[in-house]
C-alpha cells in the first residue's frame, strides 16, 4: 500500500546564486515536497534531509537543489513519486 507525506511551505535559506557574491548571502525560499512510497517515510527525517542539503550545500540555481533533494529521497525511501517545488521569495 502507497503512502503520500508531504511538507508545504517550508521556508529555508540556501546559499544559491550564479556569481560567488551570491552564494555568500543566502536567499530565502519556499519548498514543497511531496512523498509517494510503499515504504514508511518519517516527517522529521524528510525535514531533516531538507534542512541538511540547505545548511550544507551551495547552488548555482534553486533547481540545483530540487534535484539534489529529488537524489536523497530516492536514496533513501526508493518512491515511486517525489515531487519538489522551490519557490524564491
């Protein structure tokens, strides 16, 4: 049996941009994340990969880190679905 969990409107500062300048200050986005999996996903270790990729990583592009939290869900909970939305604010 499938499962969806999914975080809305989580507000995260990434260290993202195109010139070093950039990443050197951080940008405040939104981030969405929607689960599907037959196996269980735990709400506080799906916050905690998303806080860690931001606190850990730097960007050229907020695509950039959808991708990369896309990587670690998959790593992690094998889905069948993961959707994540990046919204800068």
């Amino acid at each position: 049996m499938t499962k969806t969990v999914f975080i809305e409107g989580l507000r995260l500062h990434l260290r993202c941009g195109v010139y070093s300048e950039e990443r050197a200050m951080s940008v405040q986005v939104k981030v969405d994340v929607r689960v599907t999996s037959e196996a269980f996903v735990d709400y506080q270790k799906l916050y905690a990969v998303l806080l860690d990729i931001a606190g850990k990583s730097t960007f050229t592009y907020i695509e950039d880190f959808a991708e990369r939290v896309i990587e670690e869900v998959r790593r992690r909970w094998k889905p069948s679905a993961v959707e994540v939305v990046v919204s800068k604010l």
